[in-house]
C-alpha cells in the first residue's frame, strides 16, 4: 500500500476549524429564482407590517353600513338577548360578549378590532401581499384583527392563489426511487 494513513479522533470542542464549518452552512441559495422569491417576499413583509386599509372616518362609514356590528353595538350597550333569538351571523359574537367592548366607536374583541364585512377581504389581501403562506398571513391579520370566519377566508385565499401555488414547496412532485434493472445473463 502507497499510504499509511493514522486516524486520530479530535472532540469537536477542540476541532476548531472543522466544527466552525459543520455550524456554518452556505448562505447562497442553490437557484437564483429562490433567491428572487425570498428577497421579493422579505420586501412585501417589510412593507405590510402594519395592516391598514383605510382611514378611522371611512371605516366608521364602514361600520356603520354594516348592520350586523352595529346590532353587536347596540347588544354591547343594552343588554344581549337570548342567543336562539339571535341571526345566525351574530350568534358568534354572543359566545363571546364579555370580551367586547366599544372604544372611540370602534368594535374591539380583547385587543383587537372587529372589521366590518365590507373591509374584511381587503385586509386579507392586504395582509396577503407577501405571498408568505396561510399560517404567516393569518398571523399577521390575527395580531390586530377578529372576526368569525376569518380562518376559513385566509386559507380559501391563499389555496387559490396562483403565486403560493407556484411556489408551494409540498405541492411539488417528489423524484420517484430509482427502479434497479436486472443484469443481463449473457453476452450484450
């Protein structure tokens, strides 16, 4: 034999060299279309970071058109009647009446707002802008605003989104195992 190798084992905590680089992968993305779609999703979530669709007077107007919330309203103020002789769009809003409360106007559930029915696909979509998935867009709109629903809205949203769909990393096809051919028994 040509070498004559010796294996020494170093413990990692000395193995300097070699444990900064296991700890430090490569920064640089194997395509630069994943690049793009990274940097072009890291400006959209800087840019909406603060969901915002109108102005206080116009999403009063807003809410005051929306004869549900201002049903809500006026239980708040008066007394809640029975929940069986409630509609069917208030009814979730009894189940939780002792978190609501009305400040400056403003419909809130906790800390956060209840937004008219007009304004709840804008803020959505507003919210959606990044293209970041159903559980990012959700946690956005959740940190501010409440309503029923409003689940059910985001994920319609995002699963009929062409861009997530095409950047959707599950929906894409696996590679297929490799399929072993058997040797040929003769000559070839």
């Amino acid at each position: 034999m040509q070498y004559d190798f010796e294996v020494m084992h170093i413990p990692g905590g000395r193995n300097i060299r070699a444990d900064c680089l296991s700890r430090f992968p490569s920064q640089i993305s194997s395509t630069t279309d994943e690049m793009v779609d990274d940097e072009c999703c890291m400006i959209a979530t800087v840019e909406v970071d603060h969901v915002c669709v109108c102005s206080e007077t116009e999403w009063k107007e807003k809410l005051a058109g929306d004869n549900d919330l201002c049903a809500v309203m006026r239980f708040i103020a008066e007394g809640w009647p029975y929940e069986r002789d409630l509609t069917m769009a208030i009814q979730p809003f009894w189940k939780i009446s002792d978190e609501l409360t009305i400040e400056e106007g403003i419909l809130l559930r906790n800390d956060k707002i209840i937004p008219p029915e007009e304004l709840r696909s804008s803020i959505v979509n507003k919210a959606h802008e990044g293209h970041l998935g159903t559980t990012m867009t959700k946690r956005r709109i959740q940190d501010s605003f409440w309503c029923p629903r409003m689940d059910s809205e985001i994920e319609h949203l995002v699963k009929n989104c062409a861009i997530c769909s095409n950047s959707d990393k599950s929906l894409k096809t696996a590679t297929p195992p490799l399929m072993p051919i058997a040797c040929p028994g003769g000559l070839w």
